[in-house]
C-alpha cells in the first residue's frame, strides 16, 4: 500500500504477563504474581522473532517487575537493536495510587531497567493508560525523573481511561509545574461525533483487520504517523484461562487465536520503526546519542 513506502509509524510492545492485566486483576491479587504460570519471557521471545522475520525494530516498555526476573530477555531485546522503554513497576492503576507511591515505583523501574541495559531509560508508557485528568500529576514526576517522553495518554472516552479532547497526533505538552514531555498519543479513528480507539490490544483483536488496515491506513493519509500497541500475552492462545466476569473476560480472550497472523499482516502492510525515531522525525524530540542502535527504520535502507 502507498502509506508503507512514505511513513514511519511507532510499532510497541507492552511487556507484562496475562496475570497482571487489569482486565483480570478482580481474579488475581498482586501478591498472587509469584505463583502464576510466567509466560511473558517465551512469548516476548515469540515477537522478537517475528520482527527479526520483517525486519521491524520497535519499542519494548517493560514492566519493571518483569525486568527484574528477567534480565536477560531486557538484554535480548536491547541487542536484537529495539528500543527499552518503562512500563512502571507493577502495573497499577496511576490514579489509584499516591503521588509518592508512583514516584517510588517509576524510579524503582527506571533504576532496574537501567542497570541491565548500561544506559538511560527516556520513555514511559503508564499501566492500561491510566494518566488521566485525575492523575495528570503523574507527568510532573516523569519529567522530575528523567524521561523525556511519554506514550500514556489515550484522547477517548473509556471506562478504565482516557482523556478525550487531547491532542490526537504526537506533540510536545507542559506540564502542571512547567515541565515539557514529547507526548505521542494512542492512535483514534475520528468519526462523526466519536472518537475511536485504533491504535492495537483489545480493538486489534475485536475489529476486523481490514477495518484496522482502513482506520490506521488514515491516519497516515493524512500525512501522520500511528503508534499501534500489542501485549506478549495477545499472541498466546494457550495461556490459562482465569475465571473473572463476561467483560472482562471478553476483553482479554477474544480472538488470541487470529492475532499473531493479524500482526504479521500487519507488519508487511505498513512501515514501522521506534518510538523515539518517530518523534525525533517529528522533531519533537532531540537525538539521544545512547539510543543510535534503535535508529533503523524496515525498508529505509
């Protein structure tokens, strides 16, 4: 298609296990993580492998708590040429937490992650989107801490999250206390009087792909760049089944068996690359000499 041969998109994984999704947490308490099945490290491994497959390089925001049990799957990442982001520390909900709580847990995660890498982490991805108008605080203490830049914040209206009337393209916010983030947020589809999520997880699996193709195909029609998102725990199947209510069991089991072969349609259907080549090209962000290995884009050369 014409939008593979002109524009970049950000291409994102979100590195956490099925068990700590807050779609199943009614069936799953925190302390009950060390004792689930761990199966985040063979089906991040699974997507590195297909990638390798297209060629696409693309940004891994990694919980910290999987990091820490699994430091040498940070690494693999890291040296297939892909870029490591933070995912926080133990996937909470941001606006059920304390600022200090946060606080904690961000440089928790950054201080893990950067350990095993050798490098400075810059980019965050809050868990199931939860910077919202209520926890917008959250953006003063990711700039306190370093980051750079931020992919938190869905424009749309939902249960669990959102902000809608935010900006829908990547652009460069301020915060409360005066701080700047570049900021790419989740990818919607603008339809008359609504706004629809399109940017990967759930809605890859509910929408039908040529409905997905169509809405992200739009947006680079218009001369922008997506960011599209998926979870280790979409390309598997077999994982267990934990029994929680119709929602939300809709909501995380409903087509894991088509998603992998989506992905790989997908992948050869549009041009993807990193998060930060994507706001650097944006010039939203500057060149971070540390990050040159995540710089190649599928197809540029």
């Amino acid at each position: 298609m014409a939008e593979k041969e002109r524009i970049p998109n950000a291409l994102t994984i979100d590195v956490e296990d099925y068990f700590q999704v807050a779609a199943l947490a009614e069936a799953v308490r925190y302390d009950d993580w060390s004792s689930m099945e761990y199966r985040v490290e063979a089906n991040t491994d699974r997507i590195l492998g297909l990638f390798d497959q297209a060629g696409v390089k693309a940004t891994f925001f990694t919980l910290g708590w999987v990091a820490e049990r699994s430091p040498q799957l940070v690494k693999r990442i890291a040296q297939a040429g892909h870029e490591v982001a933070s995912h926080g520390y133990s996937h909470q909900l941001i606006y059920n937490q304390t600022p200090d709580v946060f606080a904690e847990e961000t440089r928790r995660s950054k201080g893990i992650l950067e350990d095993i890498l050798g490098t400075s982490v810059t980019g965050y991805r809050a868990a199931s989107y939860s910077i919202t108008n209520q926890s917008r605080w959250a953006l003063d203490i990711l700039a306190e801490q370093g980051f750079t830049w931020d992919s938190s914040i869905f424009p749309v209206r939902h249960d669990r999250y959102g902000m809608p009337g935010t900006p829908r393209w990547p652009h460069r916010l301020t915060t409360d206390k005066g701080y700047e983030l570049a900021e790419f947020p989740l990818s919607t589809l603008k339809l008359p009087g609504y706004t629809l999520p399109i940017a990967g997880g759930g809605y890859f699996r509910l929408f039908p792909y040529w409905f997905s193709r169509y809405g992200l195909g739009s947006i680079n029609r218009q001369g922008r760049p997506f960011v599209f998102y998926l979870h280790p725990w979409e390309v598997d199947p077999d994982q267990p089944r934990l029994d929680v209510k119709w929602l939300s069991r809709f909501r995380h089991y409903n087509n894991l068996d088509v998603c992998e072969e989506r992905l790989a349609r997908l992948l050869s259907d549009f041009r993807f690359t990193t998060m930060s080549q994507v706001l650097e090209s944006e010039g939203l962000l500057a060149p971070d000499p540390d990050h040159a290995n995540t710089r190649s884009v599928a197809g540029m050369a």
